[in-house]
C-alpha cells in the first residue's frame, strides 16, 4: 500500500438506504489530511444498503424489528460479506496506487437505477 494508512472512515446517507463511503488514508507519520470531495468510484451494493439503511433508520431512532433485523442480517450475511469485500477491495485497489495522503470515496447504491450527479462534469461508469 505504499505505506499509506487508512485512519478514518464516513459514511453519509443520501436518502433512506444510498450512502457514500470515503476513507482518509496517510503516511503513519503525518498528523494534517486534506480533505476532497470527489467520488472515485460507485458500486451497486444492496445487502450493504440494506443493513446500512437499517443502521441509519436505528441512528435516527425510527422503529424497526430488531428480531426481523437480525433475521435479514443473518440469512444474508454471506451476500453481505461478499459485498464488504468488494468495498474494500476497491479501497485496496487505491491504496495501492498512492504515494501520499488523501480520501477514497465511493458512492454505494442499493440498485444500477439510481443515477448520480458528480462534481467537475465527471461522469463514473455503473458498477
């Protein structure tokens, strides 16, 4: 990873389930990290959505089931799994590529219909 480090992660709702994910990496050895706003990549990622949605509608002290929770969690925790790696994959995958500091960022959709509008004219592939 070039020795950069990932310190810090944010997760940032934008609506019910969709969320943008970014982590801010650094050599170990500095304390200042600027900060950006460009989305690296976007993936289509509903389990993740799904129990992240959950964990928002919890944060914002909304009802939800907790045994009807832990079911959805638990039947799927493989899917879910899966979809965790393929983020930090990704995250990885930049990592490597970097010599100094700065943010990964991606923005997770529960479904490849939801369209994004990006920052500079920049439009990112579906994932």
């Amino acid at each position: 990873m070039n020795n950069v480090k990932p310190f810090k992660i944010v997760i940032e709702w934008s609506g019910t389930e969709n969320f943008y994910f970014s982590c801010d990496y650094r050599h170990p050895d500095l304390n200042i990290v600027t900060t950006k706003n460009q989305i690296n990549e976007t993936q289509t990622l509903p389990f993740m959505t799904k129990a992240m949605g959950n964990v928002l509608r919890k944060l914002r002290k909304e009802h939800i089931s907790f045994p009807f929770f832990l079911f959805t969690l638990a039947f799927n925790h493989r899917d879910l799994l899966d979809e965790i790696d393929q983020l930090l994959m990704s995250l990885h995958h930049h990592l490597e590529k970097q010599k100094g500091e700065g943010t990964f960022s991606c923005f997770i959709k529960s479904s490849k219909t939801t369209s994004l509008s990006l920052s500079n004219d920049q439009q990112q592939p579906a994932y």
